[in-house]
C-alpha cells in the first residue's frame, strides 16, 4: 500500500468523519493510524471535539424569540394593512 | 418547534409569501425564526445584536421577497441575508476576526511528518473530563473563533445545514466549503485541546 504522510493524514479526517472520502483513501488513513501514535491521538481528539461541537445545540436557544418574531410580524401584518 | 425542518410545498408557500400572506409568513417565522436567531446571535456574540439583526434581516427580506428566484432554497436564502447583514454588522464594527495564518502546517516538518508529539489530551484522558465542562469549553471556544471558521461550524454542525444550503448561504463552492469545514474544525480542536 502506497504510503501516506502524516500531514496527508490530518488533511484528510474531515473527508473521513462526513464520509466523502474513498476506499483507498480509507485504508491508508487507518493503516497509517495504527501504526503512527501522534496521528491517532491527533484524530482521536478532532473526533471528541468534533462530537461536542455537534451538541451545542437547541438547548440554548434565545427565550426571547417570540418578542423578536412578534415584531417582524408587526411589520408585516402592518404593512399589509397600510 | 424546530427550525431546522425541510420547508415543505416551497413553490405553493412562496406564490403565499409573495403574496403578503401574514399566516404564510408566520410558518416561516415559526420554523425557521429561532435557528436564524440563535445563530446570528452566536456570529455576532451577543444577544440584543443577535436579535436586532434578525429582525431587521427577515423584514428586509418580507419587503424585498420578490428578488428571491428560487435558485436555492427559501432556507438558505434566509440564512443567507441574516448572515451578510451579521457579517456587515461586526465589519461595521471593526470587530471583525480575519482567519490570518491556520498553522496546520507548523506541525509538520519538510518529509510531512509530526514535527513535535501531538500537543493535548489521548483519547483515555479526554474520556474522563468532565462531559459538560468539555462541552461549555467547546461553546466558549466556538465563540472565539476567527468569524469565517465560526460561521461554518455554526452553519454545519450546530444549525445542521447540508453542505448544498451552506454554499448557497455562504455563496462559495463545495470545494472551497469542504476546505473551510477542516480547517474551521481543525482550529476548534486546536482552541480546545491545546490552549
Ligand atoms: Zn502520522
């Protein structure tokens, strides 16, 4: 198997994680994973992160939104009527 | 409510909103309002600017809703004009965070190999670290972050916009997308583990 660089590896994990990337691609990187150490904990920690980054979600949505909208539909019902 | 759904029966709705139709327009609001929100409030990093820009956006785009042809979704064309009047808006106030140098490079040396050992937390050690303080610093750092690495971790992973609607939003390639995509979760990975 051709060999694949380090920095090719980090280049290529977002391809990896969405799933874009191909067969032979796929198993250079985790060939190179196993064996290089700084790669799997560089990708391990891109991973995590990653994952969080997925979680700040809908939870903190802004409680205000229906003022905001309230106002829009103002402009909106206003200028109709205008 | 979720804002994030798929905005069903789009040519019927737009003839509606065309048309002034205020209960086609409140769907609109309904579904799509809060994303649009949360997420100007988390480009601009505060929430009366996050709530004014939405609101000056969406009845910009109620006046001006006759320009929309359709070419991308109602979605992305929503997120589109409340993202280049966010932009606008932290440009406006010279706040605006420029990329500059990533730095992915740095780590390697002329053969592309790790330069130094990868800095930060193995696996195991990320594991044990408390699940929500992880994740309030994975938020803070978010926040930090140069606007165009933000905003497509904003629009990606947090809004949950398929690759097609972040182009048409952003107005760039997918290629040019794919690109910012890593490099935004590289220098998040690189904000939260080593800083
Ligand atoms: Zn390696």
């Amino acid at each position: 198997m051709v060999y694949i660089k380090c920095r090719d590896v980090v280049a290529k994990i977002s391809d990896i994680i969405d799933h874009e990337a191909n067969l032979m691609t796929r198993m250079r990187f985790y060939g190179h994973i196993m064996m290089c150490k700084n790669c799997r904990r560089y990708f391990d920690q891109f991973k995590e992160v990653h994952a969080l980054a997925g979680k700040v979600t809908a939870d903190d949505l802004p409680p205000d939104f229906e003022q905001v909208m309230g106002a829009v539909m103002d402009e909106i019902e206003g200028h109709k009527d205008a | 409510m979720q804002g994030t759904g798929v905005f069903q029966g789009d040519s019927d709705d737009l003839t509606a909103l065309k048309a002034g139709d205020s209960d086609a327009w409140r769907v609109v609001l309904v579904r799509y309002g809060p994303s649009l929100l949360a997420y100007a409030t988390r480009l601009l990093g505060d929430r009366a600017s996050g709530e004014e820009i939405t609101q000056d956006s969406l009845v910009n785009i109620y006046r001006t809703i006759d320009r929309f042809d359709g070419r991308c979704s109602l979605k992305s064309w929503l997120y589109r004009a409340v993202h280049n009047r966010a932009i606008d808006e932290i440009r406006r106030r010279k706040r605006y965070v420029d990329v500059g140098d990533t730095g992915l490079e740095d780590y390697f040396n002329g053969g592309g190999r790790w330069r130094h050992d990868c800095l930060g937390w193995d696996g195991l050690a990320a594991k044990q670290l408390d699940d929500k303080r992880l994740l309030g610093r994975v938020q803070e750092q978010m926040g930090r972050l140069p606007h165009a690495h933000r905003e497509v971790l904003l629009l990606k992973e947090v809004e949950g916009l398929d690759s097609a609607e972040i182009c048409a939003a952003l107005e760039i390639s997918p290629g040019n997308l794919r690109l910012r995509i890593h490099r935004a979760r590289a220098a998040l990975r690189a904000a939260v583990v080593e800083a």
